[in-house]
C-alpha cells in the first residue's frame, strides 16, 4: 500500500456477495473510474482478508474484510475541453448550468479530464479561485449519475456570497425523484445526521455520533404502488444526502445500487435522481432568481412505464 494514501476499509453485506471486486469498488467510489479502480487492484492497492488481491475478476463474499488504499490527488492544471453543456444563465457574475447524468463535476482520481469543469474552463476563463485549480467556480456539487441544475461562481466576490447563502440555507434545490414503495403520508421530513457510515467507509448513512445535521423535505408527486414519484427540497447539502435519507425511511432511490436493490429495474442504469429547481439571490444585485429544468429522456421513459403524467 503506499504512504500517500487514503485507507478505506469496509465489509461486504449480503446483497453484494458474487459480485466482480471492481465493480464493488465502482459502485462504492463513484468519483473514480472503474478504469483507475482496476489499475489500482492491479497495482496491489487492495487486499482482500488483510492479503493483497490484484484480481478485478474476483467474486467478492459475505464477510470478505476489502482494504482499498486510494492515493491523495496530485495539484492538476486543469485543461479546458470542447465539451458541449446546457447554459441555462450566464452573466458577469454566475453561471447556471443543466449538467447531464453521467457527467463527473470536478477532477478527481481517474477523472482528470471530460469534467464538467474543463467544459466550463473552454466556455469561460474567468471563474473564481476559492477552491483552486480542481473546483474553480464550483460553489455545490451533485452526483456524477444525477442531473440537474448547478450554479457555478465566476469571481471570488459571487462565490463567497452564494456559499453564504448555502450556510444559511436560503437556496432553493427541488429535486425529482422516483423511490421505491408507497407512501401513506402526502408529505414529510427526514431529519437525520448525515456522516460516513462506520461499516463502510466508502458510503454515507445516517451517523448520529459523529454526522453532521441533514434535513430533507418530501412531497408525493404521484403513486405508483410499488414506486412514487416525489419531489424532495433539501434544507442542508450533505453528500448523497436525498439518497441516504430515502433509503433510511425504507424509500431507496429507484436505481440506486449502493443505497438501495442491486438489481437494476424499468432499464434505468442508476439512481432516478434530477436537480429541477434552483433558486438564489443574485451576488451582485440581491435580485432572488430562479431556474426550472426539465426532466431527462430517461427519468420520462421510467415514467411513462409507470404511468405517471408529471413530465415537466
């Protein structure tokens, strides 16, 4: 294992039992690459047992004790890239952006290119240095395999005052969602800390010793009987945060293979999870603004399967 590097530990549940080692690992680090997951099993970066296993193809067991030694990022110079993205807003100060499912929004260990950064980086060179040359103008992030919308902070002035709004929770951040099961309530909330879960150290659970506050507001959308549609606003932004407190009230996330079924239903490829509704106070003018987008062709297709009208 080597020196410069982040140690993760974490036992394999049930539910995962016969799964391909790199694929386990994909699942559970969704930053990195399943590429630079191989090569690091390649490289003898994981062990299995508390021996070094270097087979990709391993079929990972109950109980099986995996060691994943992840090495700290390196300082990058960022590169811009001819990558075309959806510009909802732009002005002098801020940029609002419909990033697509799939799309990864800042470098990181095996994604140092094709981000959503080096998009934004060829489309505009002017963006704030707060968080350095990885995240440049990047004030919130969302999941690589959840669309929606992002604001983005093209000087330091409208990136402190837009992080300011995040901490004081003044932002508006609707999602759609589709969850498993039925609700008997038409709306609620989920108030849970949020912290690395002490099983997995590659996922997030509701950690009530060392988490940090988390609330999300619900409201049912339509019923479906075995799944609903909702709509989800978030008081605080904690990482994977609709995610974990779905799956907390027995609600995962259709698609979600690392909170929720592995087996994957209705040809989804991951979590139906869509940032609609942006809402904020512009830096510069105090102006509050605020930004719909529409719902992808898949989140559509999963609807329509079930029967569901709300489409826009």
């Amino acid at each position: 294992m080597e020196k410069d590097s982040s140690i993760f530990e974490f036992m394999i549940e049930e539910d995962m039992k016969g799964t391909r080692l790199d694929l386990v690992l994909s699942l559970l680090i969704e930053e990195a690459s399943r590429s630079h997951l191989q090569k690091l099993i390649e490289q003898g970066e994981v062990a299995v047992n508390g021996t070094v296993n270097d087979l990709k193809k391993y079929k990972v067991k109950t109980g099986d004790i995996v060691t994943v030694a992840v090495p700290e990022p390196v300082l990058l110079d960022v590169a811009p890239e001819d990558i075309p993205i959806q510009i909802v807003y732009e002005d002098e100060d801020v940029l609002v952006v419909n990033k697509p499912k799939g799309m990864v929004v800042h470098p990181a260990a095996g994604n140092h290119t094709g981000t959503l950064v080096n998009a934004i980086l060829y489309h505009c060179n002017s963006l704030s240095s707060i968080n350095g040359v990885i995240r440049p103008g990047i004030v919130h992030r969302i999941d690589k395999d959840t669309s929606g919308l992002l604001m983005v902070a093209k000087n330091d002035a409208s990136h402190r005052s837009l992080a300011e709004q995040l901490a004081d929770h003044s932002i508006t951040r609707a999602y759609r969602a589709v969850v498993y099961h039925n609700f008997q309530e038409d709306e609620g909330t989920v108030d849970a800390p949020i912290g690395r879960d002490p099983k997995n150290r590659l996922r997030m659970a509701v950690n009530r010793v060392s988490g940090k506050d988390a609330v999300t507001h619900f409201k049912v959308l339509e019923r479906f009987g075995a799944f609903t549609h909702l709509e989800a606003r978030l008081e605080t932004g904690r990482t994977h945060q609709i995610r974990v407190h779905m799956a907390y009230i027995n609600h995962p996330l259709l698609g979600d293979a690392v909170y929720g079924p592995r087996k994957q239903v209705l040809g989804v490829t991951s979590q139906m999870l869509h940032a609609k509704l942006l809402g904020f106070r512009h830096p510069r003018s105090g102006e509050y603004m605020e930004f719909d987008s529409s719902l992808p062709d898949e989140f559509k297709n999963v609807l329509i399967k079930l029967g569901g009208t709300m489409y826009e």
